[in-house]
C-alpha cells in the first residue's frame, strides 16, 4: 500500500531564509525512494504553537499518513519539538525513537543526546527526527522499514497480519 507522508522542517534559520534546508529535501527524497507519496512540506520556527498548529494540519485536516519532523530534537533552549509532539498526540510510540538512538550509538556517543519523539495522533504516525541531513538520513533508515508495517497495522480495521 502506498502511504501519503509530510515533511516538516523546523529551524528558526531555515525559516527566515538565513540557512539552506538540506534535511527536509533530503528525506522527501528517502521517502519517495521508499515509496511514499510525499503530499505537503513545511518550514517552520521553533515555535512551540506553530509546530503544533503544523502537526496537528497534518493528521487532522491532510490526513497524512506519515509525518516526519526535522529539527529542534537537541539540547539548546529553543529545541521544543519534542515537547510539541508529545502535546499532540495520543498514543506513544517510544520504540521508535529508541531504535534510532540505539543506531546512532552505533556511529557516535552523541546519539544518546537525541531528544526525539513519536507517537500516533487518530491514523497518524509522527517521528522527531534530527536537524542535521546526516543524522536524520541515518535515523530514518534506521526504522523506516517497520514504520510501513506499523502503518500497515495503523490503518487497518482489526488486527494487522503481525505473522508475516
């Protein structure tokens, strides 16, 4: 089945025109590899409203399937994606973003400094992914693969076949 995705980009820099958006580009095209149909992109401050207003355009009004944040996930005062996240959505889904911390150990200690965050809102699945097109290439093709089975099982009207 063919999955309708959203980028959003989240950069105080990146809005303002002041710095060149390389990851959101970057993992429209990872998704489209991958066979996603990639129906909205977005770049938006690191303003917590804002994100949300974004995320929650995205699984109510757009009905996307797949929402990809980048950006905001670190350490810095203005890095609220996370907390933005998790104000939307209804239901957790915590091993993802372990998955991707655990592969990014793999390449680097700093992996573990990721605040990224995921969880379902209504037939929605959104992932916090990092700013950089490194690091966010690297942790998507950390999961993307079980992400379509879990949208799979997202969008289905029981149980999804968890066999095969």
């Amino acid at each position: 089945m063919t999955y309708t995705a959203a980028v959003i980009t989240i950069s105080d820099k990146g809005s303002q025109g002041l710095r060149e958006d390389t990851s959101g580009p970057n993992l429209v095209r990872i998704l489209k590899e991958k066979g996603y149909e990639v129906t909205y992109t977005s770049i938006i401050p690191d303003d917590f409203v804002k994100i949300k207003e974004e995320l929650i355009k995205c699984a109510d009004e757009l009905k996307v399937s797949l929402v990809l944040t980048t950006g905001g996930t670190g350490f810095s005062p203005r890095d609220i994606t996370p907390e933005a996240t998790m104000a939307v959505v209804e239901r957790p889904t915590p091993g993802i973003p372990e998955a991707m911390r655990a592969e990014s150990m793999k390449i680097t200690p700093k992996g573990c400094l990721s605040r990224s965050q995921a969880g379902i809102r209504g037939r929605t699945l959104i992932i916090n992914l990092p700013g950089s097109k490194k690091a966010s290439e690297e942790n998507i093709l950390a999961v993307i693969d079980p992400v379509g089975h879990g949208l799979d099982m997202l969008n289905s009207e029981g149980s999804a076949d968890c066999a095969k």
